[in-house]
C-alpha cells in the first residue's frame, strides 16, 4: 500500500513539473495533477485539510512533504483567477509546510519555489481582499523562510523577490488596514537579513538590495513577470523526488 501511495506521488509530481509550458502559455495550462485526497482538500479551501492531507501523504518524510508543497502551491497560482479564497488557502497550507527547519535543510530548492510562487500570490489584489489575515501571515512566513541561510543560498535572487513581494502585500492598503502588526513583523524580519553574516557572504549585494526593498524602491513582481524562472525552478525537484519514492519499500 505505502509503494503504491509513494508511486502515485513520484507520478503526479512527474506530470506536474515536465508538463510546465514556457511563456504566457504557462497560465493555460491543465491543472496539476494531485493525489485524490489532497485534490479534494485544495478544492475544499481548508488549509488545515490540506496540510494534513500532505502529513499523510508525506509520512514524514521532509522531502516529500516539501515535494508535495510544491505541487499544492503550483496549483493554488492555478486557482487564484477563479477562486482566489482557495487559492490563498491552499497558498498558505504549502508555506506552512515548509515553515519548519526538516524540509528547509532536506529540500532547500523545493522550500524556495513554494515561497517564491506563494509571493506571486500573496501581491495579487483579489487575494489580499478576501483574505488579507492569510496574506499576512503567508507574507511574514515567507520573509522568515527565504532569511534562512540555507534556503536564500538555494537562490538568492529569489530570496531577495520573495522579500520585497512579502513587504509589498504587508504594506497594501488592505492588508494594512486588516492586520497592521504583520508589516512590522516583516519589517524587522528583513532588517535582521540585511546584517546575517551567511545572507551577506551569499549575496554581496545583500544588504543593499534589503535596504531598497524597506525603501520602497524595490517592487512587487507578478507570475507574468516571473514566468521563465518558474519554469526553470520547477526542473530543479523531480530527479530527487524520483529517487525518493523509488528508494521507498514496497
């Protein structure tokens, strides 16, 4: 039964990261294809469904917790045209996963693009109106997770988007005016970035790229514009997540 479970992950996991169109195409996509349970969950709009519908499925293991992320995260960017609620839901549950240090320190590639598409959701304006509490708090996870050494050095670039993305939403008028402490959580969060000695020596431009984003001179980027890195970060898991469920017992 668990060589079965781990099978229909390793195969949607496949699908959903070969089947990545390039350019504008990339939004007419078909839907990632999930395991029934944790479809149904994402449909449902319950994050805590969906985070423990990838608990289940993962069974501890932080790789494919992380994996499983990644796919929900996919399509919760999928659903926000239609059903941005879900979307934000779903968005939250896969950051909440990889919030923890095991799959930080397991799958830091698989960590930096939940949170860099989850920053892509979080600057969308239909998101912040029907969910600014989870905006913010997606927002200040996401700060918190790319300050982590070993997810920023998986790209800082990235790192540095999903920081200004993160600054961006906390500071729009809507989600200001709902949960005003979360920008200066992710304030604060940002400035202990911008002097952490790792983030510095893996990024040069570190401190002042930083210095921008909390000067307002850095702006939030959206999936049209992000579109060619996803494609090239949704390459990076499915090699390792392969190994992984074949190296399982049946």
């Amino acid at each position: 039964m668990r060589g079965f479970r781990n099978w229909l992950i390793a195969a949607a996991l496949a699908v959903a990261f070969f089947a990545i169109p390039d350019g504008a195409s990339a939004q007419q996509q078909q839907p990632v294809q999930l395991p029934p349970a944790l479809n149904a969950a994402v449909l449902s709009g319950n994050q805590a469904a969906i985070t423990q519908a990838i608990n289940v499925l993962s069974a501890g293991n932080p790789i494919q917790a992380a994996n499983l992320a990644a796919l929900v995260i996919q399509r919760a960017e999928q659903l926000l045209a239609t059903n941005p609620q879900a979307a934000v839901s779903a968005a939250a549950a896969a950051v909440q996963v990889v919030s923890t240090a095991p799959p930080q320190t397991a799958a830091p590639n698989q960590t930096m693009q939940v949170v860099t598409i989850a920053a892509r959701i979080i600057v969308n304006p239909a998101a912040q109106q029907v969910a600014p509490q989870a905006v913010a708090n997606i927002s200040v996870s996401a700060s918190q997770i790319v300050s982590n050494p070993a997810v920023y050095a998986a790209s800082p670039a990235a790192a540095i988007q999903v920081m200004a993305n993160a600054y961006s939403a906390v500071t729009s008028s809507v989600v200001a005016a709902n949960v005003p402490a979360a920008a200066v959580t992710v304030s604060q969060t940002l400035n202990a970035a911008s002097t952490n000695p790792a983030l510095n020596t893996a990024n040069a431009a570190n401190a002042s790229q930083v210095a921008a984003i909390l000067a307002g001179q850095q702006s939030a980027q959206t999936q049209q514009q992000q579109t060619g890195q996803q494609t090239t970060q949704q390459n990076v898991p499915v090699e390792q997540a392969q190994s992984t469920f074949n190296a399982s017992p049946s």
